[in-house]
C-alpha cells in the first residue's frame, strides 16, 4: 500500500492513468490557489464572495497537508529514504519538500499563537504553492537541472557583474557628485543608477550631465548588453543539453527507442 501511494505521488512516472489522474487534480488545484491569491486582492472580489476564499483556503490547506503527510509516510519506499527516522528527516529538507511544507504553514501559524497582522510577509508563503507544478512539469525538472548543472558559472558572472556594478557606480560617482551632489550623492546611491544602465531598463529618473559622465554612461550601456546576455547564454546551452541528455521513449511492444522501432520498420 505504501508502495502504491508512493507511485501515485510521484509525478505519473510509474502509476499509469490513476497517477496523471492525480497529476492533473494538483495541478488544477494549484492553478486555482493561484488565482484565488490574485482575485482576493481585488477589493471587488472580496466584497462579492466574503467567505469563499476563506474556505477555498482551507479545503486547499487539508488537501496539501494530507498529500505532505503521504508523501512523508511513502518516501522509505525508496532506498535513499529507507531508514525510517532519518530517511524522512533527511526527506523533508529536499527543496520540493519544503515547498510543499512552506506552502501550507501560513495557515496554521494563527492556530499556534502567531498574529499574523505582525507577520504579514509570512502569508507570501502561500504564493510558493505554484512552485509545486515543479513536482509535475517536466520542463521545469529539465529547467532545474539545467541551472544546477552550470551553478559555477553563474556564480562567476554574477560576481563578475557585482564588481562591475561596483566599479561603474564609483567612477560616476567621482564623475557627477560635483554636478549632482543630491543625485550622486554616495556610491551606494550611484549604484541604481548602475543597475538601471547595466541591465538597459534606463528609467530616466538618474543620469549623467557631465561630459565624462555621459561617455562612460555610453560605454556602460553597450557593456550591460553583453553582461546579461552571457548567463542567458550559458543556461541556452545547458539547457539544450539536458534535452539532448532526456532519455528517448521506448516502444512498449519491442522495448527499441521509438525511433530505431521506425526506422527498422521501414527497412
């Protein structure tokens, strides 16, 4: 029995139909807590339905309670997790595993003595849920391989960007303080303006008047092009990678990958 909830939970790679049932069940419910997040902070929507997010909200939270609490009991089917005590422990600090917990806490938190009017960010936890459709999209499985698989080289362009973040806001600094003293008035006050021109958003609200400024702002723009281009670059390959790396399907019939199974078909 264990074995079989374990299945059905598992994102329908061994359950067959009665799995994508469940599948398609949490992702609906999901698409719907979503929503329901969105629509309750429409004034309009809370005025005409008062009650109905509230016990949308919790049929949702007993759901999902019920579904970590299977997950947490069907994981010793594995061998990674076999050990009962410390297989779950070692189960319920994997990322989705706290998505899953994350995403249900807010809801209880009152029933603990916490007054959420004093911890407010806390009920953001309840916009985690729609990171759950990780559990059932195989495009955000190969996403999140393909990020965790070029993990040192987005560290270095990120480090690399942060120093030159830096290094641009000090030289305008230097550059327009006299111009601007209110404006650029620090580095760290510089280094909006940075941000804004690197990532060639360029909102207008900061800019150079000197004419060493607005060289520096030229060159600055062009450099910010090719910053954020490089990460994009690095998660296109990684990513075509993982696609490449997918295991091929296989015929049910001959167990050949479906395109040999073709191929030798029409020899």
């Amino acid at each position: 029995m264990k074995r079989r909830v374990h299945e059905l939970l598992q994102a329908g790679e061994h359950g067959g139909v009665s799995s994508r049932v469940v599948d398609v069940f949490f992702v609906a419910l999901i698409i719907l807590n979503v929503v329901a997040m969105i629509l309750e902070t429409v004034e309009s929507c809370r005025r005409m339905a008062p009650r109905f997010f509230a016990w949308f909200e919790a049929v949702s939270v007993f759901i999902f309670t019920i579904e970590y609490a299977f997950r947490l009991w069907s994981c010793t089917v594995t061998k990674e997790y076999r050990q009962p005590v410390f297989g779950r422990i070692r189960f319920m600090f994997t990322p989705l595993a706290i998505v899953d917990l994350l995403s249900i806490i807010p809801f209880y938190l009152p029933f603990l003595g916490v007054d959420l009017r004093s911890l407010r960010v806390v009920r953001l936890f309840r916009a985690i849920r729609i990171l759950k459709f990780g559990r059932y999209s195989e495009a955000m499985k190969i996403t999140g391989r393909a990020v965790a698989s070029r993990g040192p080289e987005l560290v270095t362009t990120l480090f690399l960007l942060l120093v030159l973040v830096l290094l641009l806001s000090s030289l305008m600094y230097y550059a327009e303080h006299e111009k601007q003293p209110e404006t650029f008035s620090s580095i760290p006050a510089s280094m909006w303006w940075a941000v804004a021109t690197l990532s060639t958003v360029g909102y207008g609200d900061v800019y150079p008047l000197t004419p060493v400024g607005k060289l520096m702002a030229s060159i600055i723009a062009v450099l910010g092009i090719g910053m954020f281009a490089l990460p994009a670059g690095i998660l296109g390959a990684a990513f075509v990678e993982e696609i490449n790396r997918a295991p091929e399907e296989k015929c049910p019939h001959c167990g050949k990958s479906l395109g040999e199974s073709f191929r030798s078909r029409s020899d």
